[in-house]
C-alpha cells in the first residue's frame, strides 16, 4: 500500500514535469515556423513560382502568395500551439490532483504518433541526402525531445489514472 | 528556529535546569547570537573571521559556490544550524558524491550532539548557549541539509499543512511565493520561500530555504516530499518536536551544570516541566509568526525578573574597547573562542568519516601552528584552560 502511494506521487510529479515540458516544447513549434519565414523566405518564393509553373505574374504578387501561406500557416500553428498547451495545463492539474480528465490523454496519443511519424520521414530525408542536412538533424533532434515528452505525459498520466483507482 | 525560542525559550529552560537569571540571560544572549555573528559584524569588530556561526543573505549572494566556497557555507552551516545526525549513514545504489551530501542531514539525537553537550562541558556559558542553538535546531531543521543541494534539500509543491489536534488532520494545500518582503500568511497557509534552482549547488537550495520558515514556526504540523526520500512522505510535528527540544535543553543544562554526570542520547527532562506543560503546549501551537512575547511572559514568571529584549550592540563595544591582550576575556571573545571550538569540532568529526565537503581539517595541537591563524587563539585558550 505504502509502495503504491510512492509511486503515485512519482507518477504524479512526472506528471507536473512532463506537462511543463511539453508547454515548452510547443513554444518550438511556432518558433521553427518563424525562423523559416525569415531565413528561407527565398525558398519560399521559388517553392510558389514552381507551383505556378507556366504562368508569369508580376513579382509582387509572389511576394503576397507567400504571406497568404504564411498567415495561413501561422494560424494552423497557434492552433496546435493552444492545443499543446492545453495538454500540458491538462497533466499539470491532474499532476496536482486539481482536475482529472481522459480527453487530454488522447489528444497526448495522437501527438505521440504524428511526431513518431515526422521523426521517421525526418531519418528518412537525411537517409536520402537532404540538401539541408544541419537545419533538418536539429529539427529532428527536436521533434525527437518532444516525441519523447507526449509519450512520458501519456505513460505517467496512464500510471496516475491506474494506481489512483 | 527563530528569536521566540533560542532567545527567550532557552532562558525559561536554563533558568529551570537551575541557572541563575543572570547566567540564563548569558546562555540565551549567546544562543540567539549565532543567528547574527556573521562575517559582516566580525569585520566591524575586528574579530577572527572563523568564528562566523551564520552568513548574511547578502553575504550568500556573494558566496562563491566552488569546492572552496561551498566547503565554507558547509563547515558554518552544517556546525551550528544543521547538525548532521549521522555522519556514517548507508545509502544504496549511489555515488560518494551523493552519500556525502545524505550524510549531513540533519536530526536529533545523533552522535555530534553528544560531541556538541560535552565540549560546552566545563567551558563558558558562551558554550552552553552555542550548544543550545545547536541543540534546538536539529529538531527544527531535521531532514535538511547544511550545505546546497538540489538533490537534498529539494522540496516540490506535494506540500500540506496538518490542521487539527488530533487525526484525521485537515490538509490543506501550502501554497508558496518568492516574496520576502512579504509576511507570511499563516491564515491562508501562504509562505514565502526560496526560487526553485535546478542547479545542485545553488545557494537556493541550502538548508530549508525551499520550505521557507515553516520549520522555524512551532505551531506548523505539516508533510511533504523531501528530495532524499525518493518520493516517500515526511510528516513534521513542530509542537511536538520544539516541547522535546525544550526538554532535552533543560536535560543537557543539567548536565553541564554537575547535576547530572552523562549525557545521554534520547533523555528528556520531561518531569522538570510538569507544572508547565500545559503553558508551553500552548505558546507552541498558537498560531503566530512570532512568540517572543509569550515566551517573555512565561520565562519572566518563573525567575519574576524582567528578560532584556535583544539587541546586537549589547556587548559590542566592549570588545571594542578590550585591550588586544584582554579581548579574549569579554563576553563576545569567549564568545568567538567557543564558536571555533565548536566548527573545529563539527569541521573534523566530518573530514574523518572520509567526507571531504567541509573541507580539509588539521589537528593543530598535534602538528603545530600550520594552519589558520585565527586557531591559533583556540589553541591558546585550549592551553589556558588545559583542555583538550
């Protein structure tokens, strides 16, 4: 009994840590959109041309196609960003015995598999040779960290709701 | 512990263990004054610097936290404040690095609070005060260490106060702040403690900074995760464990008086303070930041004479005035002589065991005048008195 008391409280602090975490690491997510607006906004154009293959437009108008995707990309973003933080906030209060839930955990779940999924086609990419090999290991090695804090938020959080029956 | 008990307690205990109100108000002068001996006023006074018994919080802002300085804040923190309780303690499955910082936990009845009772024996009441604060503070302070470390001294936010005489206790949640100039809000369990630092040796994480003072508040009944404990549960019963310190005072005052001929681990005066009981059970849980007062009130209605308040200048000026030869003779340099003693001792009980975070530590009597000059002093008072 004692020993199951132990490792609800550890369960729950990893809870607490794992919910922070995660909070942090959604931050990631915005930021690395950012960086690639600023520095390869170049790319960006070219990417926009290429779609546009055959038909000639004065320059500014690929100028704004590009903030169009932009605008739009950045709100897909903050929408995941929310979304993120609300699972942190969400393991944070169960962590802290405030308030329990079931959603946030399955929302951990399918995060789990979409970074399993973009870590697997990131090894892919650098397997094949990617021209940019620095900018996609760092990212990886991102999306990797926080692969690892969904699956430890999904684990503790399964743990917390096991032993606190 | 805090002004209330190692000031105006430990006057009401040495007057029962049968000192005079005059030497009471020496051996409490002296027990509250290793909260404010700091290197600050030992350079105002021109005092040797090693008898520090406390460090400023803008003198530990400035405290470097390498080897060196670390050894330091040990060697003054860990020999008046936290005692280690065991200094040869096993822990499992860990490194010497994190052995060494276990074993300077603090606790009641360990071994250097018998090494701490007998080298006051026969010395000056200066002596017996130091060992009083020493004393009462490794019932306040136990399960925290005297030297930084995140991986002892940690604490997290599973932290509840225990309302209620008897279980089942309340609990309720203690929320936390970094605010010092605020007062704590003991109504609505709100204390004030240090930032939380992840880094192992932070001056954050020394003592009980991360609980706050909640340990130094003896109405405070309360549980919560001590890093060390691996995710096991402590529950702190300050009114229970400040009536045991007030008892063991009394018991070890009556040793160093002659009454008694040993001091024994786990003894308590307890039939000495019968009569009292039920008014220092009392003083202890009311709930208040400070009990001077009360205190006050009951120690002076046992001696029926008034206790001065406290002040730092009392007996600074003539130390000052002391000629070189004679400084040693005045209240605070008998003072200073039995706070070296004491961190000379603590210093070399834990530099034996094999622990090296105090530092290293010299037996100058045997080997000479290598070393710090300021203990070049004890030795001369060790010969003056013809102790060992």
């Amino acid at each position: 009994m004692k020993d199951r008391k132990r490792e609800l409280r550890k369960s729950r602090s990893n809870l607490v840590d794992m919910g922070e975490g995660v909070i942090a690491l959604s931050a990631w997510t915005i930021l690395k959109f950012i960086m690639f607006s600023i520095f390869k906004k170049a790319e960006l154009i070219n990417l926009v041309k290429d779609e546009l293959k055959g038909e000639e437009y004065p320059p500014f108008m690929y100028e704004l196609a590009v903030i169009f995707v932009d605008v739009i990309v950045l709100a897909l973003m903050t929408f995941i960003m929310v979304i993120t933080y609300w699972i942190g906030k969400s393991a944070i209060k169960e962590g802290k015995n405030l308030k329990k839930g079931i959603v946030y955990v399955v929302a951990s779940v399918i995060f789990v598999i979409i970074y399993a999924d973009s870590v697997y086609w990131g090894i892919m990419n650098l397997i094949n040779g990617t021209p940019s090999i620095f900018d996609d290991t760092a990212s990886i090695l991102v999306d990797i960290t926080t692969l690892f804090a969904f699956a430890g938020l999904t684990i503790s959080a399964i743990k917390v709701k096991y032993l606190g029956e | 512990m805090q002004e209330d008990f190692h000031y105006y307690a430990t006057y009401a205990a040495a007057y029962i263990a049968g000192y005079s109100h005059e030497e009471s108000m020496e051996i409490c002068y002296s027990a509250q004054f290793v909260d404010v001996c700091s290197y600050t006023l030992l350079t105002k006074l021109k005092a040797p610097l090693s008898a520090a018994t406390t460090q400023l919080q803008l003198e530990l802002m400035n405290e470097r936290t390498d080897i060196v300085g670390l050894q330091n804040i040990t060697r003054i923190w860990s020999s008046f404040h936290f005692l280690p309780r065991d200094l040869y303690a096993e822990k499992k499955k860990c490194g010497k690095r994190y052995r060494d910082k276990y074993r300077l936990i603090c606790g009641p009845n360990g071994d250097l609070l018998v090494d701490t009772v007998n080298i006051a024996k026969n010395s000056s009441l200066q002596a017996v005060g130091i060992a009083m604060h020493v004393l009462a503070d490794t019932w306040a302070h136990t399960y925290f260490a005297g030297t930084p470390s995140y991986v002892i001294n940690n604490t997290d936010f599973y932290f509840y106060e225990l309302l209620g005489e008897n279980e089942p206790y309340i609990e309720k949640s203690i929320k936390f702040r970094h605010s010092p100039t605020e007062p704590d809000d003991i109504e609505n369990s709100i204390y004030t403690n240090s930032l939380s630092q992840s880094t192992e040796n932070s001056i954050m994480n020394l003592g009980h900074g991360r609980a706050g003072h909640l340990p130094d508040y003896s109405f405070a009944k309360y549980k919560y995760l001590p890093a060390w404990k691996d995710y096991d549960e402590v529950i702190k019963d300050n009114p229970a464990d400040y009536m045991k310190a007030f008892c063991q005072m009394i018991y070890a005052m009556k040793y160093l008086r002659g009454e008694i001929s040993t001091f024994e681990k786990e003894t308590y005066a307890e039939d000495e303070i019968s009569q009292w009981k039920a008014d220092i059970d009392q003083i202890l849980r009311k709930r208040q930041l400070n009990a001077c007062e009360d205190w006050k009130k009951f120690g002076e209605r046992l001696s029926g004479r008034e206790i001065e308040d406290f002040s730092i200048d009392k007996y600074q000026q003539q130390y000052i005035d002391a000629p070189k030869k004679d400084k040693d003779y005045t209240y605070l340099g008998r003072f200073f002589i039995a706070a070296m003693r004491q961190k000379s001792m603590v210093t070399n009980k834990i530099y034996t065991s094999g622990n090296l975070i105090a530092g290293f530590s010299v037996d100058f009597a045997k080997r000479g005048f290598k070393g710090i000059r300021d203990y070049i002093k004890l030795l001369e008072a060790f010969k003056r008195n013809g102790n060992e």
